[in-house]
C-alpha cells in the first residue's frame, strides 16, 4: 500500500526559497497555493465529467448534487482521501517539523527555527 502521508512530505535536495520574512506568512502561502492547485485541477476534470454524464443522459446534475455514499466502503474511500488530500496540503507544516527533530541541527539553529515559527 502506498503510504501517502510519507510521499507528500517527500521534498527536495537543499534549502527551501522562502519570498517572505515571515515564516508564518510563507506556510500559509504554500498552504494556499497547494489548495488553489488541487482546487483548480479537480473542478476542471469535474466540469469535464459532469458535461459528459449529463451530455450522455446517464446522470443528471440534480442527482449528483443529492449523491449519499451507499456504503461503508464508499466512505472509507472518501475518507482515505480526503486524508491524503490534507496530507498534501500541509505538506510544508510536515516538512518543517522534520527539520526540527533533524538531529544534525545545532541547539542554535533550532531554537531559531522555533522563534520563525
């Protein structure tokens, strides 16, 4: 089984860019622009769906918007993955706690990134 949590918080070699003096207010922007990234690609392929169900006459938009999941699988599905999707979103606050238990770090330096913080 893939473990999603740990391939979110996977990250590149080197240090992070940051645009912004405050660490706080760089967290909520990767925040943000992962939920816009995620947001925007799922509503394009859900208009496309949509269209194409309806365009078809196999599902309308009522029966959609009035969808209950129908079984405790179905729920658990959409539960894995609305964890996932979370998972991804505050990929940042992950990365940066990782950071903090780093044993290479000096006292120093990790005081100072809990000051950022």
């Amino acid at each position: 089984m893939i473990d999603h949590i740990k391939l979110a918080s996977s990250k590149s070699k080197g240090k992070r860019p940051y645009f912004h003096e405050d660490p706080a207010v760089e967290r909520v922007l990767n925040i943000t622009m992962a939920i816009a990234g995620e947001l925007a690609v799922m509503r394009e392929r859900m208009d496309t769906i949509e269209r194409l169900l309806e365009k078809k006459g196999l599902v309308s938009q009522e029966e959609i918007d009035n969808y209950v999941p129908e079984s405790k699988e179905e729920e658990t599905q959409r539960q894995e993955w609305h964890s996932e999707y979370i998972s991804r979103v505050l990929r940042i606050v992950q990365q940066e706690m990782e950071e903090l238990e780093n044993p290479d770090k000096s006292i120093a330096d990790i005081a100072n990134d809990i000051d950022k913080m």
